[in-house]
C-alpha cells in the first residue's frame, strides 16, 4: 500500500512527533511505500520527499520574525496555499493509496484537506491533542479546563488569548470559523482517537460517532516480561515542565514528603523549576534531557514510581506506557484519559487534579511500600503487553486503513471489532 503520512514538523519535538516517526517506520518495515509532507526546519530528519516540504513556524521563531514575515505566518495559519499546492503536487507525483495525517495545526493549515476532497483520496487524522474543536488544542486555558468554543463560539479564543499570544489567537479564530463554513473537516474519512475520553469528547462537541476510530498509541518494549526489583532511589517525572502539566502541584506535594524527586525535562516552567531544586538542599533534581530512550527507562526503572500530575484532558500520556515497560507503577491525575491507563490498586494510584495534598497522600503509601511498587509495576508490564503492542496496532491501523480503501465495506466491520474487542 501506499501511505502518505503528513505531520507540521519533521523533528521530534514531544509525543505527538515521535509517534508520527514510528508510524512511518511501523509501515515500511511491513513493506510499505511511505512518502512524507511536513515544514522546513534546519533540525528534520532526512526525507526523499522534502523537497515538497513548505515554510513553518514556531512560537520562539515567530517572535523573531520581521512584521512583513508574521504577516505572512498570520494568513498561512488560516489558510497555507503554499501547504495546498505543494502537497497537490505530492499527491500527483506520488499517488498514494490513502493519506494519514497527525497533527497540522496552523503550521500546514486545514488547507491540505482541500487536496484530498478534490483528489478522493481517503483521509485518515490520528487525534493527538483537541485542535479540530479547540483553537488552542488543550481545552484549558488561565489555569483550568475550558470547553467555552462548544457549539462553534470559537471568538473565546481571542477573547482569553488562550493559543500563544493575542494576535495568534485572533488567527486561530478566524481559522476555526473558516474552516467550519467550509466544512473542511468533513473531507476527513475516519477520525482516530487514542483515548475513549477524547473520542466521547468530539461527540459532545458534534462530530458524528461513526467517524471516529479508537485506536491507543502503542510504545515499544523487549519481548520478555519484566520484573522489576530495583531498590528505588527516587520518585520520577517525565515531560514537559509546564502548569498544564501539573509541575507546580508536584512540587507543592513534595514538600509533605520525605523523598527524592528527579525531574526530567524542560518547559515554561524551566527558570521556576531550577530555583525550587537549588533551594531543596538536594532533595529536588533536574536533568534537561536523555540521550536515548534506553537512558531513560533506566532512569524509570530506578525510580518507586512515575507521577504524571496533569490538571488538563490529557489524551493517552505515553510516560505511563513507558513507566509500564520499565516495570513500574504510576501515580496520576483523575483526568481525561488517564484513568483510562490505570488499574487503580494494581498498576496505579489516581489522585485529584490538582490537589497537591491528595497527591502527596497517594506518594507517601507507595513510598512505604517498596514490595506494592514491584508488584504493580508487573502488573502494568502486562497492560502494557495486552493492548499497546507494535503488532497490534498495525492490525488495527491496517483494517482501518482497507476498510477505506477497499470496495468490500466489509472490513468496516472487522475495524469494529478489532478496537473494540
């Protein structure tokens, strides 16, 4: 088969990039022919296709830009015809079976669907975040969630700022507000979420359920179970240091409890972080990044636990895949998807978002138990095999992708079935 696979950058930058680049190594390892459209950067991997890659942006390189160039970034994020008519071009030479896109955003634009209601090539939009009902892509906005674009009021987007900065903002309105007179969504074939929450919550906010596919991300791990009887050292968080991601609800628990925590990442909380480590008398650490994802597990299987203390939707976190494959547990915020991962008292703790003390209680009886640690993080090794598997989710992806291409409808039904079952 032939799949374009489309994504708005080229490097890894998070979650959502990664797993865009492990799809595209999922499919040509099973043979497949893989063309890629994505944006320009200095940091992309290498592609036979970039030559057909267009102009993009980031927030820290569009407050570099002179007036005539963010104008330019302004209109591309409503509508990129330099996005249309490169990808136009792609399709033409390329010829794909069926197109795959993951997150586009302002960067390419919902202007590359125009290329596929006009060529009827099937388009398939794995959901990494909220952006086609959400401006801003979290749904949360001055500290909280927020769903105030429901029913189409997409002005409360400029009206709290809430993607970037004013004038972003006011383009990912006008965008919003194009793009459903245009009903530039409806050129997609089949939605898919990796979380049941998210899935549900594009139903609340008008997409038709018949449209949307649940499919979970799946991470990779060593085929042997793991057991892991580490002594733990210390209590892990991994991602984005953010208020989003509930960094300063962590660090607020900490300070009830009698542990180490080490942090890795970096974020718009990085300065605030750093002083919080400095003042801890080396209870805190920070490490900006790792060089390798085996780097890391080690640091994970090093760890009590990992705490994933988001106060947003969080869709299908793959910290809690990762914390799973190093055999051990996890403790995490009540909220979107999360629960969903979890066996609350076997794999996990859930907490309320948000709520530091309740965290800090949640810590404090796992960080008593060493023997729980090693049970549940067993526990999550086998959750982790049972559904989040390289081999099952090309199944899934596969029968999703024929049923669209396939004159036999049939296989609609075998999608059902796999992700369902």
């Amino acid at each position: 088969m032939r799949v374009l696979q489309i994504h708005k950058t080229f490097y890894p930058t998070g979650g959502a990039d990664t797993f865009f680049f492990k799809t595209c190594d999922l499919l040509a390892q099973h043979g497949h022919d893989v063309a890629h459209f994505s944006t320009r950067h200095p940091r992309n991997h290498a592609s036979p296709f970039s030559s057909y890659f267009v102009s993009g942006f980031t927030e820290q390189e569009v407050n570099r830009l002179s007036i005539g160039q963010k104008a330019r970034s302004f209109f591309n994020g409503i509508y990129s015809f330099e996005a249309r008519n490169s990808l136009s071009r792609l399709v033409a030479d390329f010829k794909p079976d069926i197109a795959h896109v993951h997150s586009f955003n302002y960067q390419l634009s919902p202007a590359v669907f125009d290329v596929f209601r006009q060529s009827g090539v099937p388009v398939v939009v794995t959901l990494h975040d909220y952006h086609v009902i959400c401006g801003a892509g979290t749904l949360f906005v001055d500290g909280a969630v927020c769903e105030r674009c429901r029913g189409g009021r997409h002005y409360n987007l400029v009206s709290h700022s809430c993607y970037w900065n004013l004038p972003a903002s006011l383009m990912g309105t006008v965008s919003h507000y194009v793009h459903d007179l245009r009903h530039s969504w409806d050129a997609v074939s089949k939605f898919v979420s990796p979380s049941r929450f998210l899935q549900h919550k594009l139903i609340q906010f008008g997409i038709a359920p018949e449209r949307i596919v649940y499919l979970p991300i799946f991470i990779d791990f060593t085929e042997e179970s793991l057991e892991n009887d580490a002594e733990p050292q210390y209590v892990l968080y991994f991602g984005r240091l953010t208020e989003m991601k509930g960094t300063k609800v962590l660090l607020e628990a900490v300070k009830e409890l009698d542990c180490k925590l080490l942090l890795i990442g970096e974020g718009p909380l990085t300065s605030w972080v750093e002083e919080q480590c400095a003042a801890s008398g080396g209870r805190l650490k920070r490490l900006s990044f790792v060089s390798s994802r085996d780097e890391l597990r080690g640091y994970i299987q090093r760890a009590a636990f990992s705490v994933v203390p988001s106060v947003w939707y969080e869709n299908q976190p793959a910290t809690i895949l990762e914390t799973y494959a190093a055999g051990r547990p996890v403790i995490a915020s009540r909220i979107g998807g999360i629960p969903e991962m979890i066996d609350e008292a076997e794999t996990g703790l859930l907490c309320e978002p948000g709520n530091a003390h309740d965290l800090a209680e949640k810590m404090r009886f796992l960080l008593s138990r060493q023997e729980l640690c090693a049970e549940w993080g067993k526990n999550g090794n086998r959750k982790l095999r049972e559904g989040f598997s390289r081999s099952t989710h090309y199944e899934c992806l596969m029968s999703i992708y024929r049923s669209l291409t396939s004159a036999n409808m049939g296989c609609e039904e075998t999608v059902t079935g796999v992700l369902t079952g």
